[in-house]
C-alpha cells in the first residue's frame, strides 16, 4: 500500500490478518523521516494490526546524502518498536537500491524466515 499521506487512510483496511509489516523509506529524504516514523508507529499502535515482525528497507542508500543504518534507527526509534507489542516484535533495517535489486533479497528471505517461525508458533 502506498504512502501518500491520503492513502494512509486506508492502510487499516489490510491490518486483519497480517504478520509482518515491510516499510520503505527514502534514505535520502531525511525531512521526512519524523513523518515516515508516525505513520510506522501509527500503524503499530492499531489493535488490528498484530504484528511479529517489521522489516524496514531504507532505499536509496547510494544516493547523495543518504542517511547510515544508525541514522535511520535513531529517526525512527527503532529501538521503541519492540515496547509497543510488549517485546513481541522482530526488526530489522535494510538499506537497499532498488533499482540494482541491492538488499531486496535479503530483506525477503528474511521476511519470509519470520513467516515460516510465525506459523511454526501459530500450530
């Protein structure tokens, strides 16, 4: 789902059912890393949406002024997911280049890895 501000509304209407959260940032865009974490953390704090896991990919990252990985956890407040479910939540930043296919990969395979321990805990 998209993250223009007006399609934001209708984020909640995925939220039932879902495991994971993938969130994309420009890492070049560090003025909207403030909006970027209280849509993520909007998100997070809706009861429908019950999430194990959240796997951030922070694009862009060869572009000129691109934030580092601490960078964007510290804008983020990476740190804070975990309280919001009660430590129930797996996190992890990515930095890719999505028009080379730099860090996609890794980022699903990860995704998919928590999927695979989400169902093994849900039987």
């Amino acid at each position: 789902v998209g993250g223009q501000d007006h399609l934001r509304e209708l984020w909640r209407y995925h939220y039932v059912g879902a495991v994971g959260v993938i969130f994309i940032v420009d890492s070049c865009d560090t003025d909207s890393f403030a909006a970027a974490r209280d849509a993520l953390f909007g998100a997070l704090r809706d009861p429908a949406l019950r999430v194990n896991f959240v796997a951030v990919l922070a694009n862009k990252r060869d572009g000129d002024g691109a934030a580092t990985q601490a960078d964007i956890a510290a804008a983020l407040h990476f740190d804070e997911i975990n309280d919001l479910r009660g430590g129930s939540v797996r996190a992890r930043i990515f930095l890719t280049i999505a028009t080379q296919n730099e860090g996609l990969s890794d980022a699903m395979f990860w995704a998919a890895d928590q999927l695979k321990n989400t169902a093994g805990t849900a039987a």
